[in-house]
C-alpha cells in the first residue's frame, strides 16, 4: 500500500507523464505561479505521493501544513462523500447546515483563546482568516491600528501582505491600507551578538514599545498579530517569556492579542496550538485565526474569540458566500475527531522527538547547520556559511531541496533568507518513512556541501 510505501524513484524525474504536464502547465499557467518540483501527483496516501509516472515520494512539506492528518484519509473520505451526497453547499446567511454548527461548537471547546464563552466563524483560506481576524479586533475596539512583526508571513490579500514582511510579496501593489506597523520578531538566534536569552527577551520587548512611541501610539492600536511559530519567516518560535509580558502589555493598554495559528495549529506543535503552551503559561490569546490542516485539505479557515469581542463587531463586516462550506465542515469535523482518537499530538511529540535528536546531531556534525529550532513538529533547520558569522546559505539550501526531490524527498525552504529547511511531515508518517527521509536528507546535505565547496 501507497500509505506503508518508501521512496523510490524509476525515471529520471521529472518522468515523461510529469514532463508533459508540466510543459501543458508552463504553457496554460501563468510562470510567476512557481514550481521547482518535478512531482506531478496521480495519488497520495498518509505522507506518500505517487506521481503520474509511478514514482513514490516522501512529502515532508505536507501542502505546506495542510496535511497534518495525511493525504487521502480514509474516514475523512468518507465523510466528504456522505456530505456530498446530501448538498454541496447552503449558504450560512440563508440556510443554516448543522456542519457548521457542530464544528463551532467544537472549536470553541478547543480553541484556547483567553474566555470560557466563546464564539467561531469560518472562511476558506489563512488569509482571510487573518483578515477577518483583525477586522474583528478593529470593529471590536474601535482603533484603527495594528502591530505585526518582522519576518511575518499573513497572506496575499491586500491587506494580508501589508501584514507580512517580505517586500517580495507586496511589491509594487502599492498604496497598502494604513495602520499597519512593524515591530521586530523575537528571533533568539538572531538576536545581538552576545546577548542572553532574557536580555534577547528584553531588546525584543524594547523594540515593541518603541512602536508607541514612533509610529502609534498604544490607545489607536487595536491588535498586536503574532505567529506562534513563524512559518514562512523560518520556523521562529516566540520565547514564552517574551508572549507572557506582550500578554501583559495588551492587557493594560486594551489591546487585543491575535495568534496566527495558520501553520502552527492543528497537532502540529505536539498540542492542538502554540496556544495551547501559552495558555497553560497564563498568556492566551483573544483570537486564533486558523486554517491549512483544519479540513486535511479541504480549503476552511476559522477565527474564534470570547463570544463579548464578537458581540461588539459591527453587523455585516464579516462573512462570505463559501465561508464554513458543507463538505469543508464535514472533513473538518471528521479530522478533529481523528486528531483526538489517535493521539496524533502524541505522534507529533514522538515524531519531534526522533528527528530533532538527529537534527541536533547534524548541527555537530556540519559546519553548515547553524540553528535547530521549533515547537514539537514544526521544526526548522537554519544553515549558514560560518557559525560565527551567521551568514545565511540559501544557495546551499536550495541544492539540498533539489538533491533530495530527486531520491523521492520533498521537503521546503522558508526564511527572510530562504536558509531554513522547514520541516511539515504528515503526522501519520511511519517510522521506516522517518528514517528513509532522515537518510535522504542527511544525503543531501552532504554532497549538496561538497558540491558547493568545490
Ligand atoms: C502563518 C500564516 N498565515 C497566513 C497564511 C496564508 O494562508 P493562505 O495561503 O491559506 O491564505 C499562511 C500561509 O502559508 C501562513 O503560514
């Protein structure tokens, strides 16, 4: 069975049924739609693929985390197809489906944000999942203003990419919505040359509140938006010491605390959220924007606050025709109830556990792995030209994306420099899977090393 299978490679990739694909695709679609991967998929199964020419890959990026629960669950398939036989689709603001009801309910048992009442509202994508988030928070407070981060990733809308940080998403779609200020992410290895984990934590929180003062100050700001773990921005964990006094912050300047859980939620971090460590920290957020493995690949998103910041957003501002779809809601519900039943937060802790002990083991080994670094599963790689120096590698890490694609590995970049293998394996993965990946990757790196110093 594809779900038990290894990697394995039969043509030179991409294969003459992928080639062909890919040429109808350069053709048809437009180029700036990227793809460097020479995987053109017929199925998937738990963390395989199989391409249209046989060949069977390891897919560690998962559709970049939508896959927490694997490709083609079966259970999940099933209720898609149930639902599909009822009705595709009823608009929420017309004819309620109980889908939608039932997934509310349960994310707001779930969903660790800061008050017991709480309410939920769906969308289909991260984007406006964030987008909605802050439109809450906005109406909510009535204050115009809100604080992102260095490294950000929030979306392509207008006003998602505003959000994010790399100028490369956002270029030249200028003028972008206002309102919008930038404080710098605490990155701790990144942090000034010398400097300890606390006087990190401390410059950090120094950076925020210069925000107040330079650019808005605190009673206009109506959100700080944070990712626990920031995804594109190279897997950057927020220290809890850091979430702890910006919870502190918020609290006294009435400002509400956004967690962007888009990639981080859903298992992936070894609990249902990073929100769920904060949480237990006494930092939870107001609202948690989510979406990616919420519906094992169906597109829904979802935003959920106390039930009181809901209560105070204008009527109207938010909604959508396809938000909180049928059969999104059924594989949703399907997915959290496997999530629970097969521990797969356990797995995910299991599968951390393992790699990052090998991961740590590279960081000796190789001049080259700078930084090993994350959350339970959601785990990044940063590699550098000189340990001392930090200098980014991202030519080195593009060779080892390459490398391992073709003996059947997929894996991704991230970074504001693009030197961060991210690491987004299905939780389903086997252990032989593991060590085949393991086996491939540590490959790559190797002679994509060697390659390099030639
Ligand atoms: C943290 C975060 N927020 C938002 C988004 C945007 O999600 P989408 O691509 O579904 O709009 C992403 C996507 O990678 C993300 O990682």
């Amino acid at each position: 069975m594809l779900r038990d299978a290894l990697p394995k490679i039969i043509t030179p990739l991409p294969g003459p049924k992928a080639k062909a694909v890919i040429g109808r695709r350069a053709k048809a679609v437009p180029s700036v739609i990227r793809c460097g991967y020479p995987c053109v998929i017929k199925r998937g199964e738990g963390a395989m693929v199989e391409d249209v020419d046989g060949n069977v890959f390891l897919d560690w990026v998962g559709g970049v985390g939508v896959l927490n629960i694997g490709y083609s669950q079966p259970e999940v398939v099933a209720a898609v197809k149930e639902q599909a036989d009822r009705y595709f689709h009823a608009m929420f603001n017309i004819v309620t489906h109980e889908g939608y009801v039932s997934l509310a309910e349960k994310l707001n048992e779930i969903m660790p944000v800061k008050g017991k009442v709480r309410n939920t509202m769906f969308a289909n994508s991260g984007a406006e999942a964030d987008e909605n988030a802050v439109k809450i928070a906005k109406s909510y407070t009535k204050r115009p203003n809100i604080i992102v981060f260095s490294g950000a990733f929030h979306g392509r809308t207008l006003l998602t990419m505003t959000m994010t940080s790399k100028k490369s998403y956002s270029y030249g779609l200028g003028p972008y919505p206002d309102g919008v200020y930038r404080a710098e992410y605490p990155n701790l290895y990144r942090a000034p040359k010398g400097y300890t984990r606390e006087e990190a934590v401390n410059y950090y929180l120094e950076k925020l509140n210069r925000v107040f003062e330079e650019a808005s100050p605190a009673e206009f700001v109506a959100a700080i938006v944070a990712e626990p773990v920031q995804g594109e921005g190279g897997f950057v964990p927020a220290p809890i010491e850091w979430v702890k006094a910006v919870r502190k912050l918020c609290d006294e300047k009435g400002i509400l605390l956004i967690a962007d859980e888009v990639q981080t939620g859903f298992g992936r971090s070894g609990k249902m959220f990073v929100s769920n460590y904060w949480e237990e920290a006494g930092c939870a957020p107001d609202i948690i924007a989510a979406a990616k493995s919420i519906a094992g690949g169906v597109p829904l998103s979802a935003v959920t606050a106390r039930k009181e910041i809901f209560d105070g957003v204008t009527p109207g501002v938010i909604g959508g025709t396809f938000g909180g779809n049928a059969l999104a809601c059924a594989a949703a519900l399907k997915v959290l109830e496997i999530m629970k039943r097969d521990n797969l937060c356990g797995r995910s802790l299991e599968i951390a556990g393992k790699c990052r002990s090998v991961f740590l083991s590279w960081k000796d080994k190789y001049e080259e792995v700078g930084d090993v670094r994350g959350v339970g599963c959601m785990m990044g790689i940063e590699f550098v030209k000189d340990k001392g120096t930090k200098e980014p590698y991202p030519e080195l890490v593009k060779n080892i994306i390459n490398e391992a694609a073709l003996h059947g590995l997929l894996i991704e970049n991230a970074g504001t420099y693009d030197n961060v293998i991210r690491f987004l394996c299905p939780l389903v993965v086997t252990d032989a899977q593991l060590d085949s990946g393991l086996n491939i990757l540590e490959n790559a790196i190797k002679s994509s090393a060697a390659k390099l110093k030639k």
